[in-house]
C-alpha cells in the first residue's frame, strides 16, 4: 500500500540539534502534501509547545501530542482525541516520586505546571537534557502537592526531568509499580501518561480519524518514546543519529537530523525512490 501519512517526531528527528527546521525540510513537507502524503507531528510536547513551527510549517494538520494522550487537527487547535489521567492517577504518581530529585510536571488544559521553586531553578534540572522545553513554558505552582491534592480536573501528561541519570534510573525503577504508561526520550527524563497510552495508541486514534489503514503509515523517531508508533506504523524509519536498538527493528534508516534526513526522507517518498512495504528489506535514505 502507498504511503498516505508520515508521523515525525520532533526533537532529534525533524528538528536540529539546536531546535530549527531546515528550509530543506519545509520544502520537503510542502512537496509531499502536494503528492498527497500527509505529514503529522508525533511529539512529547504540548500544543503551547510547538504551535509557533505550524507557522513555517502550514502544510501540517495533524499531532499526536503528549506522547500520544493527545490527538489535535492543528489548523483549529481542537483536541480531536484525549487519554487522560485521572486526579488520583497524579496524586498516586507524585506521592510514589516526589522524593526523588525532579522536577514533576503536570500538563494540563494547555499549560504545564510545576513547583514554584522548581521552576524558578529550572537550569538545575535541564542542565544535561537534549530536549530542553521553550523557555517560560512552564507555569509555576506554590505549594504545588495542596494544589495537586484539590485538584478535580484530568491530566494530559505528567514529565520529569532530572539532572542526575542514576536518578533517572531509580525514579523508574519506582514508576514501574505505577498502574500507568511510563516512557522516556533521553536519559534525564520520564514521561508518565494514563495506561496504555503511547505514541502508538495516538498514532492509531489519528489512523482512525482519518480512516487510514497502518499500512498506509511510515513513523519516524529516534528515541524510547517512539517506540510505540514505530511498531504500530506498517513502516517504520529510524534517523542515524536514533537509538540503536530502534535501528535494529527499523525497515528505514534516515539520514541524521542534522543532515536533514527527514527532508531526504519525505523526498525520497514523494519521488516514489523510496519503495515501501518489500519485508524483510532495509532501506538507507542518505
């Protein structure tokens, strides 16, 4: 089947090291929706948090946010889809973590909140992270567990960022107890999200929207977090610069992300070079 939706992630994929789009890239985008070839984000970020590259990207319509909680038609801002945890999923989640040396942040109606002091030293807990969040992004809470524990609303998504990786390790160690979702996109951060939520389960909420069959999708990512889309998607591509464990399943191996492999990518798809589908065969794109 051809090709129909390419979901891509974001920071290590799409984006640059240092977080731009190519303009090889937005060309790459624009020619693959004129070849029919829906292009959508798959990202751990919130709405808040890539909406302004919908401005050099106004071909993409479609995200799977939040590690895949939530599904968005990006021209509207409306949430076609959400999976969200419930109160006492939260408080269940930072009375099992709250002693480790975190910063605990809930996402929620569009913002992302954390402790006041916390946030007020952020540098601390982003010091080693690839994928540091924009900066004001976050909004602080004093006495962040009162406010946790009158809380009546759901949750899109908890994160946690750490600056310390044997921390990391230990806090998810923890969370495995958790009756939830737990993930994570580098070695300094956890992303917990309502059970059976992934980026698989959003990409499939997505597929269903749009009434296409796993087939017709190709998943791209580089990190753990992918992992759930890149096994959902009938084809899957990895970039050279992705987890080796993840390059070992891929039927693609993309270019790096900083040498525009998902621009060579939706290229090479809408020139019809790249042939999709043929099992047991790995493709390079470079």
């Amino acid at each position: 089947m051809a090709i129909k939706l390419v979901a891509v992630d974001l920071d290590g994929t799409l984006l640059t090291g240092k977080k731009t789009i190519t303009e090889n890239t937005v060309r790459a985008v624009a020619r693959a929706a004129r070849h029919g070839i829906e292009v959508a984000f798959s990202t751990g970020r919130d709405y808040g948090e890539f909406a302004s590259m919908l401005r050099t990207l106004p071909d993409i319509h479609y995200a799977v946010a939040c590690t895949g909680a939530s599904v968005i038609d990006c021209r509207s801002g409306r949430e076609l889809c959400l999976d969200p945890l419930g109160p006492g999923e939260l408080r269940l989640a930072w009375e099992t973590l709250r002693g480790f040396d975190l910063i605990f942040e809930v996402f929620l109606g569009g913002k992302i909140y954390a402790e006041a002091e916390k946030v007020a030293n952020i540098g601390y807990y982003l010091a080693a992270t690839h994928n540091p969040p924009p900066r004001g992004s976050r909004t602080p809470v004093e006495n962040f567990g009162g406010w946790l524990a009158s809380l009546d609303r759901p949750a899109t998504k908890i994160h946690m960022y750490f600056r310390d990786h044997d921390e990391r390790d230990r806090a998810w160690d923890a969370a495995k107890a958790l009756p939830l979702s737990v993930c994570t996109s580098d070695d300094y951060d956890l992303e917990v999200m309502a059970r059976h939520v992934d980026k698989g389960a959003g990409l499939r909420r997505l597929a269903e929207y749009l009434r296409l069959d796993r087939r017709e999708i190709l998943a791209v990512g580089d990190s753990l977090n992918d992992l759930g889309m890149l096994e959902y998607a009938g084809q899957s591509a990895v970039m050279g610069n992705g987890l080796t464990e993840l390059k070992e399943k891929a039927d693609i191996i993309a270019d790096t992300n900083e040498r525009d492999g998902v621009a060579k990518l939706l290229d090479a798809l809408s020139s019809g070079e790249l042939e999709t589908g043929a099992a047991g065969r790995k493709n390079t794109v470079q």
